[in-house]
C-alpha cells in the first residue's frame, strides 16, 4: 500500500487492487494530475460538502479513468457546487451518496460511512485485507480557549459518541489512519489524536487538516500511543509512505 499526500485532508491511496482519492481539495504537486491509467478502479470518497473537502473538478478527473467511482456523503447532493456542476445528464454518471451507518461493497473494495462531529461522514475502507479509515471533519473540536466549559463539554461528549458508535461497528484495528491534528485549536489542539489512537490500534497514522502548521501536527509526542503504531510526517504535497 501507498498513502500520498495531496493537500490539505486530501489523500491517494493505491493498494494492489484500487486507487482510493479521499477529501481531493487541491492538487499542488500534481499527485492525481500525474497518475496513470492502470485499469484498477479509482475511487472519488468525499467526507462532506465543505469546500476543502470536496470540489465537482472530480467529476472531470474521473472521466481520465476508464473505471472510476464516486462515493459521495449524501449531503453533497444538495449543495450548491454539486447541483451546478455535477454531470447529471451523463448516462455514465452513477454516484453512490452515502449515509451514517450505510455500507457500500462492489467486490473490490467495502466502504463502511460511519459518524462525525461535523456535517457528512467519517469512513473505513477497506480492500486487499487492509483496513483505511479518513476521518473527515470527525475530531474532538473543542476549542478550549475560547469556548465556554459547557460547550467544550458538549464537543467532548459528542467525540466520544462517534467513537463508541464506530467501535460498536467491530472495528479495533485499523492499517492506516488519516486524521484531523488542527492547531488552529490551540490548547488541547491534540487531544482528539490522542484519544483516537488510545481506542484504536492504529498501524499507521497520518495527521491532516493542519493547514499551514505542519510542525505541531507532526510534534507525534503529543498525542502518540507510546506502545503501539507508527507515526507518518507527510507534510507536503507528494509525499509518500510505503507501506508493506
């Protein structure tokens, strides 16, 4: 398995039989622009509608594929940037919208929708006997510093909902784990990491959503599981890991 950085929340994956692009936003170094056409089906997974997670240009990129798929969280459907620019008319546009608890098999790959503190859809995909889970916008947003101590209340009740309803799913262990370490949050920016990987046994963990501070998202000291994982620093655009 290859896990590259696109941008942002934005991830390609390539295992021996498909090519997953989750949460594509933006594509600086060229990582889709560049990917060739190997006949394993790309699949387009977006998290929700939000603008750094999804755009309609995948609608355009999937049609260099000549099998690719759209997996969309279902509130996509409605918004404005999907309603103008989605190729409706196309009689080979079939886009799967996906709800909380839904699950999506073709045979090659199995795509389990689960919670998230934000609008849309976290996720779990899983193909080849590996287990990749995108958070999308599911995270502990807390906001200590400015949020009042109820509200920080409330957004830690809620994080721990989601996660209690993912694990009720049987998941426990998860190969690669893309997740939200967003220091824009400031004091406890890393609790959300730290108690995802505490309820997870997560093989391999990539933050993302860190904006333009890499440094703190990638300061694994503050959040890592000490006994088990291991810990990606893919910071820009391209960057890889290789993992076998």
């Amino acid at each position: 398995m290859t896990v590259t950085y696109i941008f942002h929340s934005g991830f390609l994956v390539e295992t021996p039989s498909a090519v997953l692009i989750f949460d594509y936003f933006k594509d600086p170094a060229g990582v889709v622009d560049s990917l060739a056409d190997t006949g394993k089906t790309v699949y387009f997974i977006a998290s929700h509608r939000h603008p750094d997670h999804f755009v309609p240009q995948i609608f355009t990129i999937g049609k260099r594929f000549a099998s690719h798929k759209f997996l969309l969280s279902h509130e996509i459907e409605k918004c404005a940037a999907y309603r103008r620019h989605a190729p409706k008319t196309d009689p080979d546009f079939h886009p799967v919208f996906l709800y909380r608890g839904d699950t999506f098999d073709d045979g090659t790959l199995r795509l389990q929708a689960f919670p998230s503190t934000d609008i849309g859809i976290s996720s779990l995909a899983s193909t080849d006997g590996l287990k990749i889970f995108h958070a999308g916008d599911l995270n502990l947003w807390q906001w200590k510093d400015a949020a009042p101590a109820e509200a920080v209340k409330m957004a830690r009740g809620q994080f721990l909902a989601c996660l209690r309803d993912i694990k009720a799913s049987g998941v426990t262990n998860i190969d690669a784990a893309m997740y939200p370490v967003d220091p824009r949050q400031g004091n406890g920016y890393e609790d959300g990491a730290r108690i995802f990987v505490d309820t997870f046994k997560v093989k391999h963990f990539f933050p993302m959503h860190f904006w333009d501070d890499p440094a703190k998202a990638t300061d694994f000291a503050a959040y890592r599981n000490e006994t088990f994982g291991e810990y990606h620093a893919l910071t820009e655009p391209s960057d890889k890991a290789i993992i076998k």
